[in-house]
C-alpha cells in the first residue's frame, strides 16, 4: 500500500502525485510499487528492499540518492497476553530530492498522528525534524506499550494467587519476551541516534540538535524502564512460581489428610465384616447403627488431631 502526504494550508492532505517535499508512506508494499517509488524517488529498490524484513536491524546509512535510517518500533501483534508485542524495523528514506519516505511491513499506530495532523510543528518540507520526531514519537510509544504490559501484569496476577497450573506462569514469560524485544531494539535505536549525534551523517541545525538530545533522553528513559520492568517481572516470576508450587502443596496435603480420616470407617467396617463373633455388637438390632456411630467418632477425632496440628 502506497499513500503520498504533503501539507497544505496548515493541512496534511493525501495526494495522488509525487510532488516536492512530500511524505510517501509504504506498508508492505508490492514490486510494483517499489519500482514505482524508487523510480520517483531516484533511489536504489534494494534500499526499500532491505527494509522489508522482519527482523532487519537498526542502522543509518548513505545511500545512493539519500540516506538511509532503519529504527525498531513497538507493534501490537496479537490482542491476547501471548506474544502480544514484538518490534518491526521502520525504514526512514531522506531522499536528495526533497522527499522522505517511509517503508514498513504493518501499519504503525503512532504514525496516525503525523497523518492526521496531531504532532506539533510538523511539516514535511523539514525532513530532518520530521525524522527525528518520528523517532521521538516511537520512543513514547514504547512508553505507551510498557503501561499496557504493567497492565496484562496485573491481570495475570490475579488468577495466579490460587493458580495450580503452569498457565499463569506462561502468560508472565511471553511478556518477558516482550520486554526482551524491547530492550534489544531500544539499545539498537540508541546506536542509531548516537551516529546521528556524533557524526555528519545528517547536517542538523541548532533547533535539530536540541530535539536530537530530547530524542536521545526519551530513548535512554525507555531502556531503563524496560529494564525495571523486566527485573520486576523476573522477580514476581520467581514468587508466583513458588506460590503455585506452595498452592499445590496445600492440596495435596488435604487430600491425603481426608484419605486418612475417611479410611477409619473403611478399616472399621472390613473389620467388623469378617466371619467372627462380634459380641453384644452383633447380637443389637442397631448394630449397623452402633457401628456407624463408632466410625463417625473415630473419623472425627483424628480430623482433629491432624486440624490440631496443621495437617488438615
């Protein structure tokens, strides 16, 4: 899917041309349309090629016709806890011809705002800015995804406390993996704004630098709080495994409890039942009664011996 953006009167509006200083916004496109952009766009299909893979790494590059800058970003696979976030590479194209393009495989939520109007001071005709609040605007939506992640935390933790099965357990080690992600691909982003930074990749300007440096801090403050995270949740692990553990514990121990309260009357009765005189007991209308009775008495007395000493 191909869609070209350009501002006009204060507007972003969707264009059907190609024209300068305009945004071209690709999502798992097809051959056609990369030989479509890169022919506008005067700029290698491989470029826009590399882009196209999942598990592309972050890095920023000249290229022939424009630069190159590849950044991981959050992305909502899967509505339910398992694998519910991993990261895909975001492709950003400064291209020498006054046009930035941007080349992902899905469709990023963030990237919503700039089309609809709802990031300050944004204009395309500023490509360096545009690139770096893009990057600026994916940091605070691994923020964003983070609280969604504290979110699912607490709601696996509910059903662990009286939890028995390795259910839970499961749920907190796919979000571990989210987490994983995210680190991995913030350090990576990280190395990419450091280039930026220190070399002249990219001339900036003073106005530029300073957002470079706010970019560079929303970035490093998602890394440590991945980092937390990951150390809370690695820890809360390790006390829902012993509580599940613990829980299974309590149930077996009732159960073996009850088994030996409830085999009194069982041992009474085989007893009772064998071919031999009983007495007084045998001869009595309310023998079965008597021993009923008698199994009942025994069977209560040693529930409370074993609720005495915590064995029930």
């Amino acid at each position: 899917m191909i869609k070209i953006f350009k501002n006009e009167l204060s507007k972003i509006n969707l264009n059907e041309k190609v024209q300068k200083d305009c945004w071209i916004d690709l999502v798992n496109p097809t051959k056609e349309e990369v030989q479509q952009v890169s022919s506008t766009c005067e700029i290698d299909s491989s470029v826009i090629m590399q882009v196209l893979v999942e598990k592309e790494f972050p890095r920023v590059k000249k290229v022939s016709g424009g630069t190159l800058i590849v950044i991981d970003v959050p992305y909502m696979k899967d509505r339910s806890v398992k694998n519910k976030y991993v990261t895909y590479p975001l492709g950003i194209i400064i291209c020498d011809n006054h046009i930035i393009v941007t080349v992902s495989l899905v469709e990023h939520e963030f990237l919503k705002k700039f089309k609809q109007g709802e990031i300050e001071d944004f204009d395309i005709a500023q490509r360096v800015r545009f690139l770096l609040q893009i990057i600026f605007n994916s940091a605070e939506a691994y923020l964003y995804t983070l609280d969604s992640l504290e979110g699912d935390i607490q709601k696996v933790e509910k059903h662990t406390y009286h939890s028995t099965n390795n259910k839970q357990l499961l749920n907190f080690l796919n979000i571990q993996k989210s987490l994983v992600y995210f680190i991995t691909s913030l350090k990576a982003n990280s190395m990419v704004l450091e280039r930026l930074q220190k070399e002249n990749i990219i001339p900036l300007n003073k106005e530029e630098k300073i957002l470079l440096e706010d970019t560079i801090i929303e970035n490093k403050q998602c890394i440590e709080n991945c980092a937390i995270s990951r150390e809370i949740l690695s820890s809360t692990i390790d006390a829902y495994g012993t509580i599940i553990s613990n829980n299974l514990n309590v149930i077996v121990k009732f159960l073996t409890a009850i088994t030996i309260v409830f085999s009194v009357p069982t041992m009474i009765a085989s007893f009772l039942g064998m071919n031999v005189p009983l007495g007084i007991v045998g001869e009595s209308d309310f023998s079965f009664l008597i021993i009923c009775i008698i199994s009942f008495v025994v069977s209560l007395i040693l529930a409370w011996w074993l609720r005495k000493r915590d064995m029930l």
